[in-house]
C-alpha cells in the first residue's frame, strides 16, 4: 500500500473517532501529516472520516487547489516546528470558551497533564496570519485554538494530535461546567 493510503486509513480511523466524540461535524476539519519535502493533507470538502485520497503538499511553492483551505496553517506549523502531524478540529465547548480567553488552563488532572496553558490566537481560517499565530504557539506545545475558529493539534503522529484535542475539549467542558471559566476571565 502506498504511503498515502496508510496515512489515508489512519486518518480515517483517528476522522471516525473525532465525529464520534462530538470534535467536528460534516466535512469539517482536516489533518495532515508530515511527508518527504512536504505533507499530505486531506482534500477540501472531504470527511475526516472519509478523506479519500490526500493531497501532497509542498513545503515550498504554490499550494494545490484541492488541498485542504488550511493547508498555508498546516505548512506553517511543519516549517517551523518538529511535529509530524496535525490535526484541526472544532470542539464546541473549546470554541465556545475561546471568545473570551487569550489562554485557557485547564483545572481537570487530564487537562493539566496534556495541555497544561492552550494559547488562543486570532485571523481569519486558511490564512498565512493564523499560520504564523499557530505555528509560534506551536513551537511551545501541542495544541493552539483559533479564536470562533478551532484546535490545531500537533504530535508525533495523528493519535497524539487527537488525544491532545480530545483532552482540551474535556477541560474545557469541565471548566464551562464547574463555573472555574469565572474565575479565570476574573485574574
């Protein structure tokens, strides 16, 4: 099997679990991972679940017209950072939270475990902006949100990706749920 199709099935896998767990919905979303000079990224419009085929992106150069809409965030993070893989989903309760926080630190043992202070960073989806704000949040940790926007995840592989956005989405639940949220946006 070529290397895509590998990297395809696994990002279905990891699709499957993110939509079961309430991370993204319809064909939101998208996840790459790092590949040669460049990274394989799931095609625009497609289902995290469901990607099909991904589309080779390079690190340099003029980005596919069907690459995923935030292919110029996921070369921004592999340019900058040592991370293999993204993942960038939209959990509910992190966007919610993410209106009114520049960081959010979680309060539950997990939380603080995997994503002890998530940076929140403003600009618009897909633009070279929110790359740069990504990926420099990126340097110092393994998952930023995009303000209204989302997590961008990154990791070893998809499956640290996505332990570390469901983790964030889990805190940042327990947080909406505690009233801890008050105390934070208070300091």
């Amino acid at each position: 099997m070529s290397e895509s199709g590998s990297v395809s099935e696994e990002l279905a896998r990891i699709g499957r679990r993110a939509l079961a767990e309430g991370l993204v919905s319809g064909n939101f979303g998208n996840a790459s991972v790092r590949s040669g000079a460049g990274f394989l990224v799931k095609r625009s419009g497609a289902y995290l679940d469901d990607p099909g085929p991904l589309i080779p992106v390079p690190l340099e150069g003029a980005v596919p017209p069907e690459a995923s809409r935030e292919s110029l965030v996921h070369r921004t993070i592999y340019r900058l950072t040592l991370h293999r893989a993204v993942l960038h989903t939209h959990p509910p309760h992190v966007v919610a939270l993410s209106f009114g926080l520049d960081e959010i630190i979680p309060a539950d043992p997990e939380g603080m475990l995997l994503c002890p202070g998530i940076p929140v960073v403003t600009g618009d989806p897909g633009t070279q902006i929110l790359g740069d704000r990504i990926a420099h949040a990126l340097l110092h940790g393994k998952i930023a949100i995009a303000r209204g926007h989302g997590t961008f995840a990154a990791g070893k592989d998809l499956e640290e990706a996505y332990l570390v956005t469901s983790a964030a989405e889990h805190a940042c639940r327990i947080l909406y749920l505690s009233g801890t949220l008050a105390r934070q946006s208070s300091r």
